[in-house]
C-alpha cells in the first residue's frame, strides 16, 4: 500500500515537471523578441546599437586559450604551429533582457559583426599580420548582459629556438593576442585560468607538452600602455628517433674506423677503408646541418660533437699513413734506442721477441765468462810458476773491470738486436687502436652527459 501511494507521487511529479517544461519550451517567436528588443532601431529603449563603441569606457575582457594540436615546430624557420581556440568573455550593459518575460530564454547566438567585439591580433606570427579567426564566428550572449566569444583558428608564430641539447632539448615557445589600437585603459585583459585548456589536446609524436602557463603582459609604447594575453607552452623533444638515425649509426662508424688499425699492412685497404668511414661522417655531419637553424648562437653540441669525431677520424687517416711508412721503412737506417726500448717492453711478455732476447741473454753469459776465463789465463807468467792467491784475485779483478763496459754495451745491443721498423708499427698499431677506442668513448659519454643537462 505504502509502495503504491509512493509510486503515484513519483508519476505526479514526472508528469508535473514534463506540464512545466512544455508550458515554457523556447520558441522561435521568444528569440525573435529579444533580437528585437535588442537589436531593432525602432525599440525606444535601444534603438541605436553602436557596435563601434565599447561596452564601457573601461572594458575587462578574460581570456582563455585550449589548445588542440601541435602542428610542428621547425627550427630552421623558428616557426611553431598550433591549432587553438581563444575564448573572450565580457560585460555589455546593453545586451541584457528580463528572461521570464521571453519565455526564460538564458542565451541567444549572434554574429560577431552585430555587436561589439575587440579586434584580436596575434602579436608575433610568422608571416604578415592578419585578422585572428573568421569574421563571423558567433557570439553567445547571457540575459544579464554577459558576452562569450569563441575564436578558432590555426596559428603559425614566431618561437625563438635553443638547440644547444639537441635532440634532448626543450623549447619555450610563447603565443600573444593583442586588442589592436585599443590601450590598457581603453580594453584591458585578464586570465580566466593560470594554464591552457589541454582537454582536447591531441598527442604529438615529435613534442611532449610539460607545462603550459597563461599572464597578462603589457608593452609600452609612445607613454601608453598596451595589454596582451600571453601563453606559454613548455615543449620536450622525443628524441628516440634521432638517437636512432644519428647518434647510433656515428658511434657505430667511429668504431668501424678504429678497427683500421687491426687490418693486416699487406691488404693494401688500410687508407682506403679509413677515408671511407671518414666521408661517411662528413656525409651525417651535413644531414644534421639541415635538422639545425643557421645560427651561431646558440651552437648545437652535436654539430660540436660530429666535428670532433670528423676530426678524430682525419687524425686516424693520418695514423694509418704514418704505420704503414713506418713498416715498409728499411731497417737497416738507424732506429732511435727509445724507440726500441718501447717496443721491447710492450712485446716483453709471451712475444718472440722476448723468447729471442732470452736465448741472447745467455750467450751474453757464457761469452763474459769466457773472456774472464781468457782474461786470467792470459795473465799467467810464462815460467809457469804458481803465483800467490792475491795475487790471482788481483789480477781477475782487473780483467772484470776492463772487460765490464764493452760486455754491458755489447748486451744492449744484441738484446734490441731484433727489434727493427715492423716491429715498432705494430706496437705502433696497438697504441692507435686503444687511443682512438678511448677517445670515441670518452666523447660519446660526454656528448649524452653534457647534452641530457646532466654537466
């Protein structure tokens, strides 16, 4: 019983509510009415609406921006493209109206041209300035006289570019609306909202929107003032493809070009294969150039890094040049003792070369005690007699001292003896390998610290 009484109040107020709505539905002749009353030169009360004359002499105009798309940012011509929609709201006295005598009518639509509206420029575009949007965009007007303006357009400005950590960068590109002729005191601006209206935002492959902030910024100029809406948008590059197409296939490169120095010295490749990964740099060098603005300043830190490793690799043609003259040198021209007392010691351990200086090492040996043997008999008498034992140790004595100095000349040499011009260019080869092995690595590590603002 309770259930069926609570129903029926249920169903009254539906049918209730339903009676009301239909009782006062908008009808076209309700709109006619208030266009009418607020447009028609033949009202009493408005006859003559001004769409050249402010609203007050003081306007307050609030803004917001929603941006919907990033179309590109090209840092050749520091252009930023976005497509955005820029909503104005106002106070107008003269567009109001009782709505409970118009059928409750809130909010009409009318063409911008029918009534006031600031004339919105963009202050730093890319081209010729022109009018912001479409002339007739449509207007909604409240019944208490306030005004929203909608304006959709598709925006190319200026964005001044800092490609100092490409392609780990990030941009700051700002765009400006301006109410042109009108000052600070005649038309002066506010922000709805501290940032961008990024709802309907759609994703950039390239761009990764950070932040987004929205100011009031005023210029002056000939003593006045000049108030303009301004929108920041902070930008992070993706750089995966780059990494991918640039910085990859250079390491990749530079280490190709560091294994010239392994290939064998009777190929006859050696130069040939080092110039090649040396063109080949040049040639990634020159696709980066055309990715980068012609600017000096700011300079990019990978044009600085390809150009060192251009360089690295024209130091390396010149190596392989240098090893190959040192290996087919004669050996019999005079080979400096530094020199071979370098190479000796990098082949010291489990090479030939130490094998054979061993073996020279002991004959060295034998031959010093076989000169002192000499030496002694030498200094026996003739008669035969036997002499006293200090004597004999005397005269041992002095034989060690006169043959001590040639003997230790005599070693050094034998012992380098078979060091020769081969030899020291294939230490020679070692050493550029490791070195230029080195100095790819270091650059390259620096390259992704200094360029991902971690130095």
């Amino acid at each position: 019983m309770v259930f069926d009484r609570g129903f029926c109040v249920v169903v009254k107020v539906i049918f209730f509510c339903a009676a009301f709505r239909e009782a006062h539905s908008v009808t076209r002749t309700d709109l006619e009415n208030i266009h009418q009353t607020l447009f028609s030169r033949t009202n009493g009360t408005n006859s003559f609406y001004l769409t050249d004359i402010r609203p007050s002499p003081r306007t307050i105009i609030a803004g917001s921006l929603q941006l919907y798309s990033i179309g590109g940012l090209d840092e050749i011509s520091g252009k930023f493209s976005t497509l955005v929609s820029l909503t104005l709201s106002w106070h107008d006295e003269r567009l109001h109206w009782n709505s409970s005598t118009y059928g409750w009518v809130h909010n009409i639509s009318v063409k911008q041209k029918k009534i006031w509206t600031p004339t919105i420029m963009v202050r730093n575009p890319v081209q010729k300035r022109t009018h912001f949007g479409l002339r007739d965009n449509m207007a909604i007007i409240s019944n208490d006289g306030e005004v929203h303006l909608t304006i959709d357009d598709y925006l190319e400005t200026v964005c001044n570019f800092d490609v100092t950590h490409f392609p780990f960068d990030e941009q700051i590109c700002d765009i400006e609306f301006l109410a042109w002729i009108y000052a600070s005191v005649d038309v002066d601006f506010h922000q709805k909202y501290k940032d961008i209206d990024m709802e309907l935002y759609s994703e950039n492959g390239m761009w990764e929107v950070l932040e987004t902030s929205a100011t009031v910024k005023y210029y002056h100029k000939y003593s006045i003032d000049f108030a303009t809406l301004k929108y920041t948008i902070k930008l992070k590059r993706q750089p995966g493809y780059f990494i991918l197409s640039i910085f990859v296939p250079v390491i990749m490169l530079m280490l190709l070009n560091s294994v010239v120095f392994i290939l064998p010295t009777d190929s006859g490749e050696r130069v040939g294969y080092a110039i090649t990964c040396l063109l080949s740099l040049a040639v990634f060098l020159t696709l980066t150039s055309d990715v980068l603005p012609k600017t000096s300043s700011p300079l990019s830190v990978l044009s600085c890094f390809l150009m060192l490793l251009v360089l690295v690799s024209a130091v390396i043609c010149l190596l392989t040049i240098i090893s190959l003259w040192l290996c087919h040198k004669d050996d019999k021209s005079h080979m400096p003792l530094i020199l071979k007392k370098f190479t000796y010691f990098v082949h010291c351990r489990g090479s030939k070369i130490g094998a054979t200086s061993e073996a020279t090492e002991r004959t060295i040996a034998n031959k010093t005690k076989d000169r002192g043997n000499l030496g002694i008999v030498k200094m026996l008498p003739k008669n035969g007699r036997r002499m006293s034992v200090k004597s004999t140790k005397s005269s041992v004595a002095s034989v060690k001292s006169y043959e001590k100095e040639p003997i230790e000349m005599e070693a050094k040499e034998t012992k380098y003896s078979e060091i020769g011009w081969k030899q020291f260019s294939e230490v020679f080869d070692l050493v550029g390998f490791i070195l230029t092995i080195s100095v790819t690595g270091t650059l390259g590590f620096l390259y992704v610290t200094i360029a991902g603002g971690n130095l």
